[in-house]
C-alpha cells in the first residue's frame, strides 16, 4: 500500500492535537479536497459519507480523471470506495485498509457484489496497460451488468486470468473470427475495448545527438503504421555505443521503459529482413535497429515493423531508425511484485494483518495446494491460484518469479513463517540472480511460526537461549545436521526439531533423540505439536526417553527443553535463568 504523502485536518479538528506535525495541512475541508484531487492520486477521508458526499460533489468531472476517494469512519471499523472504484483503484485500496486495520471494506460496486472481473480494472493487477475510448468502456461495463455475451479475444500476455471464478461470469467467446468487445494484447484495431500486455521492444538506432523530438516522432510513426498500442510497450533497445545517447536515454526515462543494449557481435547473428552493407562498415552490423528489437524481445521473438527511418525537419538534428519486435512473454518487474507470505500454522484467526493485506494485493497465489486451501476462504473472485507440488520449491519460486516479472502482483505462499524453513531464503537467492533491471518488488510477509504457537500451547519452554534444526537430510547433507545436534545437547539448549520423520527418513528422529540423550536427562520434557492450527490439532507432552518416533510424522514439531524445563500442572516452563541466577 501507498505511504500517506500528506496529512490534512480542518482547523477544529487541529485544536485536538498536542503537538503539532510540521508538514500538517490545516484549511476548511473544501479546500483541502480542491488542493489534492489530482488525476490518479489517493484521497481517504475520515468521516460522514454524505458530508464528503457533498463536499466532492463540484471537484468530480469523470471517472477516467478523478482520483480515487475512499471514506472511512473515525473508529476505523468500515472502509468505503466512494469514487473511483475500478478505474482509480479505490476499491483495491479499501481492501488494503481494511486488511490491515482489521476492519471491514464495504464494497457495492456490481462487479464486487456479484462476483465479476471487473473488466475495466482487472488487467492492472497482471501488469497491463489499459486502451480505449472511455465511451466503449463505459458501454462495455453496461453490457457486462446486464450479463450480455462478451466476444472476447487475447493475442498476447498471461492467460491465467480466465482461471479465476469472475472469469467463469463473463459469458466470453472467442471474438477471433469477427469484431470483438474486448482484446487482449497489442494491437490498437483489435478492439474498442482493450487491455495491453507489456510485449513489443522497438529498436532503435540513431545519428549522434539526434532530437529528442525526432526519436519520438519515430516511434510513435512506427506504432501507428504497424497498430501497435503504445501502452504494450515492454522497452527500448538499441547497440552499446548508444549507451551515453542523450535522446535514448531521456526517452527511457520519461517513459519508464528499460534500455537494453547490445554489442555489435551479438547484433551482427541475428537474421533480418533488411540489413545495411552501410551500417555493418560503421557500425560492425547490418542491422541495429531491426535486430536489437528481436534480441530484446528474445527466443520466440516476431517482427511486427521493419526498421523505418526518419529524417529531421526543420528545428531538429539527425536521423532514426526504428523498428519493432513482439516477445513471447510480457516484461514488465517495474510494475511486478513477489511478495513471500507466511501463512501461519492454517488456522485464518492467526495470520498476521500484514499477510492478509498482501493476499489481497496480489492476484496470483502460489504454493502447495494444502497450504492454499487453508487459506482458501480469503481468495477473491479475481483472483488464481498455482498449485505445486510439496517437493518442488524451486519451480514454484521461479514461476512465481517469472511471473512478477511480467508485472503481475504475485504471493508465494508458505505456511508457518516463509522466512523459516519456507521459499523466502530461495526465492531472494534467484532474486538476486537476476539483473537490477530484471528484478520486481520483493517483500517478506513474516508469518506465526509452529514453534512459536506449539511454545503457547505447551506453556512457556522457550524462555531461555533456543535453537531450531530441521531433521531432512533432503538439502542438508546428515553429518551437518548431526554436528548441530551435538552443538545444541552441549550447549544446552532448548531444540525445536523442524521435520522430524516421514515414510521416507524413518531413522533420523531416533538418532537425534540418543544424541540429546548423551547431554541432557531421560526426563527433560518434550512438546509434541502436530496439525497445529487446524481442526486435527493436538499437542501432549512427553519424556525425551518416551518419546515414540513412530508417532510423529511431517505434521509435527517438538519442543525438547533443557536441563532446567519443567513441567507442572500440564505446562512446560524452561526458566529464564539456571538455578543459582537472580534477575536484576
């Protein structure tokens, strides 16, 4: 969620205040609103519907240029989009609140009450860019209320969102064969209505110090000739001597298109339909303009407009080459983000405010498929899930990864805390892996950990030093985790064993408990907790001697206490201090 740029209060209520921020903006609320509606800010204004109601009522001209207004009352108990729902954001901006303060997002928009993508609106979430007449898209909301077939079609982009339950709602047919209502892709005659995945890269090469204008001027002429929206713009690309290109540069900038450059060799490999004896003497190449674009487009790339070339006229400098190429997949992580959720132990009462309000951010949900059907309650309608498989954690971090990188908002999703023992430590390490340019949003999401809730449960055994150790030797090669199990029994800590057996690894428990058994007593006290937070929840204490390795599987952690736990009246206690010790 957006950071608050500015605060305002009306004189009175200014007075409440002891101390006054000095950045505060105090005025009548009137002008306060006239100062900051601007097209495509975020306004939340604490009180009355129908006061802020009347007072916005003169500022509203159409839904394309307000921003979005959200209202909420002073207790923080009800959250409501009042203007700009879809095309601002104010509805996604309620649900954030709302996660986050744990109150309630009232929504009345018909897409949201009766469980439709809102199609004017759902494209952003996956990283796309909007196209269109406002008066074909408010026709086209019309038809959707009134539950009319949507002829529909897609040429580019991810089609994970016709997975999700609005989808289903739509009534679409394909729309490929005749004039349809809605596109998908980067066309600009495809239809009326259209939503543009990030996919063309336009090559360009220039003479030293061409315009600005001139460059512009060329590329817009390439788009319009080839009906190339472009919104669908992924980024520019252009041989490594333009690095320092004053007008490449700028271009890059104010439009926030990434700069890919190639050297001439790489240039000079790839096929074209028109190369230049006269570039290749100059430049080491026959082709830039044309073959940068399919370079940064990638495998699988098609040449949607030859290179074209522009002369300046008159207050110009210069000449252009543009051409421009479509990728197979979308690229877009300056819009894309991955967010690492820790789902907590299941139960939906102990996931933290954060993690909520980042599902609800996030359109697609990655992870294993008991992990999201835990959370399944929560997901929207406009909203997918990708089920992997338990054992394959790196897929699922790449594909959630490649995924953000086409500019969708993403959620990997582990339960417990992600940052322990689940995909955050992974999914940063290929991250990381990538190019600065390359790499969305990343953000860690912490999650309640089962030692930490198998610790409620039993009592307090976690009062002095701990340690965690997982017992799968699937990542970790045994000697390790053996010298680990060493250093804890030595060093008398209280060890929370992480992964303690499955049908597979059905000795490693065992030799943990005769290595603990070396250092410590047959009666230290051990917590068992398995299906923590879920209806087949139960956790019972034993003796590390007793303890039966047969009636533990992946479900469960324990909790093995040190020489000073105890256990009294069906708690577990390690004191915070050894016997002798006096706190201060």
């Amino acid at each position: 969620m957006e950071r608050i740029k500015a605060i305002g209060l009306t004189p009175g209520a200014a007075t409440t205040l002891k101390d006054m921020p000095a950045d505060l903006r105090i005025g009548p609320a009137s002008q306060l609103l006239k100062a900051n509606w601007t097209r495509g800010g975020n306004l939340l204004v604490i009180g009355a519907i129908g006061a802020v109601t009347r007072l916005i009522a003169p500022l509203v001209q159409d839904k394309h240029s307000d921003p979005a207004v959200v209202v909420m009352d002073a207790r923080g108990e009800h959250v409501v989009p009042l203007l700009g729902g879809h095309s601002a954001g104010a509805e996604q901006l309620a649900r954030d609140l709302a996660a986050a303060l744990g109150s309630r997002a009232v929504l009345t928009g018909d897409a949201s009450t009766q469980g439709r993508l809102a199609l004017d609106a759902f494209g952003e979430a996956w990283g796309w860019k909007r196209g269109g007449e406002a008066s074909a898209w408010h026709q086209l909301m019309q038809s959707q209320a009134m539950e009319q077939p949507l002829s529909l079609t897609q040429q580019s982009g991810t089609t994970l969102w016709s997975t999700s339950a609005g989808s289903q709602r739509l009534h679409h047919r394909d729309g490929s064969h005749q004039s349809p209502a809605l596109s998908i892709g980067a066309k600009t005659d495809a239809a009326a209505c259209r939503w543009h995945p990030p996919t063309l890269w336009i090559g360009i090469g220039c003479e030293r110090n061409t315009s600005l204008g001139l460059v512009e001027r060329a590329v817009a002429s390439a788009l319009a000739q080839a009906s190339l929206a472009r919104e669908a713009v992924a980024g520019i690309s252009s041989i490594d001597v333009k690095a320092n290109e004053p007008a490449l540069i700028r271009l890059s900038e104010q439009h926030e298109w990434p700069f890919r450059l190639h050297c001439a060799s790489s240039l000079a490999a790839v096929a074209v339909p028109t190369p230049s004896e006269v570039v290749k003497a100059e430049m080491g190449t026959a082709s830039v303009a044309e073959a940068a674009a399919l370079l940064a487009a990638g495998d699988g790339a098609q040449l949607r407009h030859p290179k074209q070339i522009l002369h300046a006229d008159p207050g110009e400098q210069g000449a252009v080459t543009v051409a421009i190429a479509e990728a197979s997949q979308a690229f877009a992580p300056q819009r894309g983000e991955l967010h690492l959720i820790g789902s907590g132990p299941g139960a939906l009462d102990l996931l933290t405010p954060d993690a909520r309000q980042a599902l609800s951010r996030c359109v697609s949900w990655v992870g294993y498929g008991l992990y999201l059907d835990l959370l399944e309650p929560l997901r929207r309608h406009d909203q997918v899930r990708v089920d992997g498989q338990l054992t394959r954690e790196r897929d699922r971090c790449q594909q959630a990864l490649e995924m953000a990188r086409e500019g969708t908002k993403v959620a990997l999703v582990s339960s417990g805390d992600s940052g322990i023992y689940g995909m955050a430590g992974l999914a940063l390490e290929l991250w990381m892996d990538l190019p600065e340019s390359h790499r969305p949003l990343f953000q860690v999401h912490p999650g309640l950990s089962a030692l930490q809730l198998a610790a409620a449960k039993a009592g307090a055994p976690l009062m002095h030093d701990f340690c965690t150790i997982s017992l799968s030797d699937r990542l970790t090669p045994w000697e390790v985790i053996e010298r680990r199990l060493h250093a804890a029994a030595e060093g008398d800590f209280v060890v929370a064993l992480y992964n303690p057996r499955s049908k597979g690894r059905d000795w490693q428990l065992q030799r943990a408990i005769e290595i603990l058994l070396k250092d410590r007593p047959a009666t230290t006290p051990v917590v068992m907790a398995r299906q923590l937070g879920r209806r087949e929840e139960n956790v019972s204490l034993f003796q590390l001697a007793n303890l039966q390795p047969e009636d533990v599987d992946m479900l469960t952690v324990l909790v093995v206490g040190n020489s000073s736990s105890r256990v009294m009246g069906g708690r577990m206690v390690t004191p915070r201090g050894y016997p002798g010790a006096a706190l201060s």
